[in-house]
C-alpha cells in the first residue's frame, strides 16, 4: 500500500511531499480527521491552500494518503518481522518490545491511527473503512504466522491459533488505545504488563 503523489504544477521551491504527509499524519492522528481544519494545515505545513491542494487533492485525498502512509509504516516497523520471523512466541515478545519504545518515545505514538478512525467514522465512509480491514488483515496475517511458527515449535497447541490471533490482537489494540486516551499511566504499564504475561503463560514449552 504505497502512497503515490502525481507532481503537479504550482508547488512551492522545495516541497517535499513526504513531508507534508507526515506533518498532516501527525494532525489527524492528533485532532483527528473532523477536528483537524483546513487553517490548521496550512499552519503546520507553512503551504497556501492552493498549494497543498494542488499536490494532494481535498483534505479527505491528504487524509486518505497520510492514512495509508500510516499504515505502511507501522506494517514495516512493527508486524513485517513477525510475518519473515524464525520464531514463534519469541517474535511476539519482540514486536512488543518496539512497541513500548515508540510509547515511550518523547514523540510517542497518540494510539493506533487506524483505530483512531475507526473510532471516528464508525461504519460510514466505506473506502476509508475499506483501508482499515486491509491493515487489520495484514496485522492479523503477521500475528498468524507468529503464532503458527509456535505451534511448529509445540509452543501452543495447533488448534488454537485462531483464537490467540484474537485474543492477541484485541489485547494488543487495548494498549495502544490507553496510549491515547490516557497517556502515560499505571494503568497503560498493567495492560501491557499483562500482555507479555499472557505470552509467556501461552508458552508451553
């Protein structure tokens, strides 16, 4: 799900689309898509309305693309070594392991964009949901392969990853939603605290 910027006529000297994507990734990821206003991208992004339009389309077309940046990002950062991984339980403990880094990054992530949307736009906006059922697939693929290399392992039982996929990843979107909503609390370490105790007792060898 690559993000493609056609280039167009009337950019600005030294426009970088990237950029500009990721500025307006952080805004809705912050605001949200609603909340975050035409006046506040120009603002952040230093471009006239014109500018930013013409390279990117409406604000729902700079929306869908800094969506779709999102996810590759978050695909390639946290779920590509557990689709490519040699382990099983281990690969798990490790993806959380980047996980908490980028929590508590100084920067840190606010949640899960996806969920954030999700969130947002309920069951309206089908292309948009569309996007999200694709990342949540290929999220639970890589969490699938995890899991199916620790039942090659005898780490869980075969007949049970399906139910661990779920049970994973439900668990694992309660975390990054007490990452945005609640910030940095006791309450978001006992989640994830508890998560990595779930693995480690799923482990049966």
């Amino acid at each position: 799900m690559n993000v493609t910027v056609k280039p167009t006529p009337g950019r600005p000297r030294g426009y970088d689309a990237q950029a500009i994507l990721a500025t307006a990734m952080q805004l809705f990821y912050e605001h949200g898509y609603s909340g975050t206003s035409s006046r506040l991208l120009q603002q952040a992004t230093g471009l006239t309305a014109p500018s930013l339009y013409n390279g990117f389309g409406s604000k729902r077309d700079l929306f869908l693309a800094a969506l779709k940046r999102y996810i590759d990002m978050t695909l390639s950062y946290l779920f590509v070594d557990l689709a490519n991984g040699t382990a099983g339980i281990d690969d798990l403990e490790v993806m959380l392991d980047q996980l908490w880094i980028a929590i508590e990054a100084p920067e840190r992530p606010l949640g899960c964009l996806v969920l954030n949307t999700r969130g947002e736009f309920g069951t309206s906006e089908a292309d948009i949901l569309a996007i999200c059922d694709e990342f949540t697939g290929r999220q639970s693929g890589a969490i699938r392969d995890a899991f199916s290399r620790a039942a090659d392992l005898g780490e869980i039982p075969l007949d049970s990853i399906e139910r661990r996929v779920l049970a994973f990843r439900l668990m694992l979107n309660g975390v990054q939603n007490l990452s945005r909503t609640n910030g940095m609390t006791q309450e978001l370490r006992d989640a994830y605290a508890a998560l990595r105790m779930t693995l480690q007792e799923w482990r049966q060898i």
